[in-house]
C-alpha cells in the first residue's frame, strides 16, 4: 500500500535533530526568565476574527497565507500564523494588566503559514516570542534587542546583524501614506501589479515586495523615517542611545518596515547573510495601539519572534552534530545476567544516569556492537561468571580500558562517573 506523507511544508523533528531544538529552547526560556518574562501557552487555532483585525485585513499574512477554515459548528477560525495577536488576545481576556501593571510574556510553539516552502521557509515553523506590555520607555525597547544580542551569544550564532527603524505613530504615518502615495503615483505602472494594488490598499507594504524592479524603483522613494514629528524621533534616538550604552551593535535600515500593521515607533529585524534569500532570524517591535483594539485597554507593548528552524540552520552550519547518547550500555549475557541488568539499568536511570540494554538478549558480539552505535561512554558487561563472582566489567569505550567491580553496591563507583 501506498505510505501516507506529511503535509508539505510541515517537517517532522527527527530524534537526531532534536537535540539542537532542546538546547535551543532550553537557552531561551533561561535567557527569558532571567530578563524577567513568564511563559505563557496560548491555543494554535483561534478565531479568524483575531488576526484580520490585529495583523490586518489588507497584508499578506491574511490575504493570501493563513489557514482558515470553518468547523462543524461554521465558526471561521484560522491556526495562528504568529503569536503575538494571541498573546494580546489572552492578556485582555484574562484581564492580565489587573494584577500587575507591567507583564513580560513569552511563547514557545508552531505557527503556520500558507506559504511557497523552500529552504529556510515552511508551512509549519516554530518561533520563540517576547512580548512586554505595560511599558512605554524607549529603555524597554532597547533592552527587548539587548537580551535578543544575550540569546544569540549564549548559543553561539555570530555574524548576524541588528537593523532597526521607526515607523514613526499613526499620525506620522498618515502623513507619509500621502506622500509615499504621491511618489507611486508618479512612477505610474512601472511597479508590479500586487505594488498597484497596495498603493490603493496599504501603500507601506510595497517594501515588502519582493519583485526586483520594484525594489529599485524604490530606491528613490521617499523614508517614512524622515517624515517623523518630533516626539518619535525622541524615543527613536532615545532606544539608539540605550542600544550604545549596552553595547549592542545596531544598523539603522528605514526599510525594515515589516508585514504587519500593528507596529509603531519602533521596529527591528535580526538578519544574516548565511542562508540566501530567506535572510531574517527573527524581528520585532512597538505596537502600542493593539491591545486596545483587541478591545483592552490603551497599553503599550513591544515584542518579537525569532524563527527556530532558521536558528538552527545556522548553528548547524557553525557547529557539528548534536545526538544525544547515553551514558551507560548495559550488556546481560544469558537469561539471569539479562534480568540483572535490566535491575541495574533502572537503577542508574534513578541515579539520574542515562542507560540503555538489549532487551532481546542477543549474544556478546551484537551486544557490544548496539552499545557501539549508540554512542555510550561506558559498557557493563554482566555474565554467569560475573554474577557468580557478583562482580561487573566495566569498560570505558572512549580510553578503551576496562575493570572489574563489585555488583553490591556498585552505584557508589558509577555515580563517580556522571561526568
Ligand atoms: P515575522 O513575524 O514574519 O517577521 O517572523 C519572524 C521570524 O519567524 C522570521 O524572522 C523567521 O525567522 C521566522 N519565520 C517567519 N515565517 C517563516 C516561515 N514560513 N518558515 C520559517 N520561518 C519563518
């Protein structure tokens, strides 16, 4: 019969792959816990009300790459293809600023998007997402790219690089849509036709346009970084300084726009030149006006998301293989030298010793071949003689040595070699 495949886009995460997503994780909750944030596990369908009203009905995300549907009940919900709008979602409705006036939350979990895969995108990926609510400073901002700066340190990725902008607030914006209008009008339909139809729709999306002829066609166009009033270029000089102060490296890119609409003032993106087109780790930014529009009440709030299957492309590249192995194989030779090893096996386990056996009783030979491949340090070898003599062999693979203790109270001597 015909085997069934995965969904396309939707990757499995095979047990020799995992290791680099736990230390991943692992690094991230501590690096997160110890900026302060709490963990915070959202639903992956919600309504589809949720993100055409908070990513925005007119951006790519919701035209063309959630996936929606209606359930038995002819309810529209749509899996989440970010967390953020969740995130807001579950703050306001738990009424999470009541009890303290500043939260900072993050999220670990798939996100999905319908679209085109290829290397370094998927229809089902994962991200790790910060968001603090409660805070307007510009010090919040900074210190939100700064612990990004920590994360990335702490497992090893270099050679990426901060770029970040402003996006000025909604009033600045108002203004530039006009004259950004104003400039693609002028420039008639040498853009292409999805461009044409954001300057009617969402002018500020053309800088996500992919189409090369558009992206020199707007080299001339004009910044909204430019076109700011003078209180958000306050807190924009302001999230610069506190960036020097930490010694965070930074670009100022005025094209760092990003395809949502909710963000304002701030915005930033983490970008390498190691994995081709699909060149962004991660990014984020300021979005003060959402939660009120998700019908809380007017908070600030900034965030962002890194992308853990980029992440780990790249750390694959600099580093070598991650496998987990145990620590012990334990070999039994006959019926109750096998039995005796499975004891022994358990009882390492609750020393917090990793152990594996052959539960099938193979002979030596194929035994000792399994503890091989499966990469542990040591070998016990448990025989009739052995038991007998209520003795263990215990053979270290790495230095190829081997000696004889006591099977009584073996634990003492195997807790010595934990590490
Ligand atoms: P965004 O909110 O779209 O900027 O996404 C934040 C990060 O998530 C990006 O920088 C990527 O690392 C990652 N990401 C977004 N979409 C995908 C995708 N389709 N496949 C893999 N990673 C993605």
């Amino acid at each position: 019969m015909e085997s069934i495949q995965a969904v396309r886009g939707m990757n499995d995460i095979l047990p020799d792959q995992v290791g680099w997503w736990q230390e991943v994780e692992n690094a991230a909750r501590e690096v997160l816990e110890n900026f302060g944030y709490r963990e915070i596990r959202t639903p992956v369908l919600e309504k589809l009300e949720l993100f055409a009203r908070s990513i925005g009905e007119s951006t790519d995300i919701v035209e063309k790459e959630m996936y929606a549907f209606e359930d038995r009940n002819g309810e529209r919900l749509a899996l989440r293809p970010e967390a953020t709008a969740s995130i807001v979602r579950s703050y306001v409705q738990h009424g999470l600023h009541a009890d303290s006036a500043v939260r900072k939350l993050y999220e670990i979990g798939p996100m999905f998007r319908h679209e085109r895969p290829q290397k370094g995108r998927y229809r089902q990926f994962h991200q790790i997402d910060a968001e603090v609510f409660g805070i307007d400073s510009p010090m919040i901002d900074a210190e939100m790219m700064h612990m990004l700066r920590v994360f990335l340190d702490r497992i090893g990725i270099s050679g990426v690089v901060l770029n970040i902008n402003t996006l000025g607030c909604p009033e600045c914006r108002k203004t530039y849509r006009e004259i950004l209008k104003d400039f693609l009008t002028a420039k008639g339909d040498q853009f292409c036709p999805d461009c044409l139809r954001r300057r009617e729709t969402n002018p500020l999306r053309v800088f996500d346009c992919k189409v090369e002829r558009c992206q020199a066609l707007l080299e001339s166009a004009p910044m909204l970084i430019d076109h700011i009033d003078e209180e958000c270029r306050a807190h924009f000089d302001a999230v610069k300084d506190y960036l020097e102060k930490l010694g965070t490296r930074y670009v100022v890119n005025p094209r760092i726009v990003r395809g949502l609409d909710y963000y304002m003032r701030t915005t930033f993106e983490v970008i390498t030149d190691r994995l081709g087109s699909q060149n962004a780790i991660g990014g984020g930014g300021r979005y003060n006006g959402l939660v009120r529009d998700l019908g809380g009440a007017d908070v600030p709030a900034v965030g962002f998301a890194i992308g853990m299957e980029r992440l780990i492309m790249l750390l694959q590249q600099e580093q070598s293989e991650k496998v987990r192995m145990p620590r012990f194989f334990v070999a039994g030779l006959g019926e109750q030298p096998r039995a005796a090893a499975f004891l022994l096996v358990q009882q390492l386990r609750g020393l917090g010793l990793e152990a594996e056996m052959d539960y099938e009783g193979r002979s030596l030979k194929s035994q000792m071949r399994r503890a091989d491949k499966s990469g542990a340090r040591y070998v016990i070898i448990l025989g009739e003689d052995e038991m007998s003599r209520r003795e263990i062999q215990l053979r270290d693979m790495q230095t190829k040595t081997q000696r004889i203790l006591p099977l009584d109270n073996v634990e003492d001597e195997l807790k010595q070699l934990r590490d």
